[in-house]
C-alpha cells in the first residue's frame, strides 16, 4: 500500500499546530514529524500558509458536520440552535487544535491566527443564519436580520461559556440553555 505523503504532512501540521501554535511551527518541524524531506512539503503546499489553510478547511468541514448532526428535524427552533451551538462550542474546546488556536489569538495576535479564527466564527454564524433564515420562512420566529442575529447568539454562547469561566464556576449545558432561552427567545420583561 502507498504512503500517503500529502496526509502524512497534513497529520504532522496538524499535530505541530495544535502543540505549538502558528507562530512557533516551522515546516522544518513538520518535515521531520511526517517523515520527510522539507522539499517534499513543497510539492504539495507553496508555503506554511497554504498548508495551515488546508488544515483549517478541513476543521470547518469537521465543524459542520457537528452542527448538521445537533439538527433533529422534529424539534423546535429554538431547541435546534441551541443544540448547535453547544455542540459546536463544546468541539472548540475539546478540539487540540482550536484551544490552541484560540490561546495563541488572545496571548500572541498572530494575524494568521486571528484571521483564521474570524473565518471559523463566520462559518458558525453562516450557518446559523441558514438555520435563522428556515425559521423565519416557516414562520417559527419574527423576521429578523439573520446574520446579525446568528453573530448575537454566538456571542452569547461564548460569554456564557468561556468568558464567565474565567472567573466563575462553568456552567453545566442545562444552565446554559435555560440562560440562552431566556435571554434571546423570552426577554427579562414580565
């Protein structure tokens, strides 16, 4: 069976990036982790850019395919994104490579990284907007603007996962998801 060389480099990125971060992985690194020449690298990826890019494909990809499986066709809105959103945000933060992603965008600013973890949000909230905009059509929820929408219910998520965390006790899902029904679908007023 043939080596898959191009896989073997991707694994071995992955792997660096996840341990290091952008800044601190050099394709020199990546060659001797998958076992090969530096110059084999580059007759797959121009640069570490490109090769990071691929990568992060990729965890879009995986992203996505978390989102699709939170989705039950029989409940409701609401109960749909925040499934989603949980699931997604549960994948960043189990997933190597994000934690070490989002560590290096707030410690470091590695433009690299920041853009990268703007294209991620985008994504969830791309997708969010999809799941907004089937709402709307149905009828289950006001019309609203979708993405903007989507952006506020992810940074909602995120406050209420990662930035309370910080300085509190975390909140287990059921928390969550009672803060989030309240806070975006029934408002504070009696």
């Amino acid at each position: 069976m043939a080596v898959d060389r191009r896989q073997l480099i991707i694994d071995a990125a992955t792997k660096s990036f996840s341990l290091f971060g952008y800044k601190a992985t050099t394709m020199d690194q990546v060659a001797k982790l998958a076992n090969v020449g530096k110059g084999t690298i580059y007759t797959f990826f121009k640069n570490k850019d490109e090769l990071f890019g691929d990568i992060v494909n990729t965890l879009i990809k995986d992203m996505k395919a978390v989102a699709e499986k939170a989705i039950k066709t029989d409940s409701s809105f609401h109960d749909n994104a925040n499934r989603v959103l949980f699931e997604l945000l549960e994948f960043r933060k189990s997933h190597q490579l994000t934690i070490k992603l989002f560590q290096e965008e707030r410690d470091i600013g590695t433009q690299a990284v920041v853009d990268v973890v703007q294209r991620v949000e985008q994504a969830i909230i791309n997708y969010m907007k999809g799941i907004i905009q089937e709402a709307i059509d149905r009828g289950e929820i006001k019309e609203c603007d979708p993405e903007i929408t989507a952006f506020v219910m992810l940074k909602l998520y995120v406050s209420l996962i990662f930035d309370w965390e910080r300085n509190h006790q975390p909140l287990v899902k059921e928390e969550i998801s009672q803060l989030f029904e309240l806070y975006f679908f029934h408002g504070l007023s009696k």
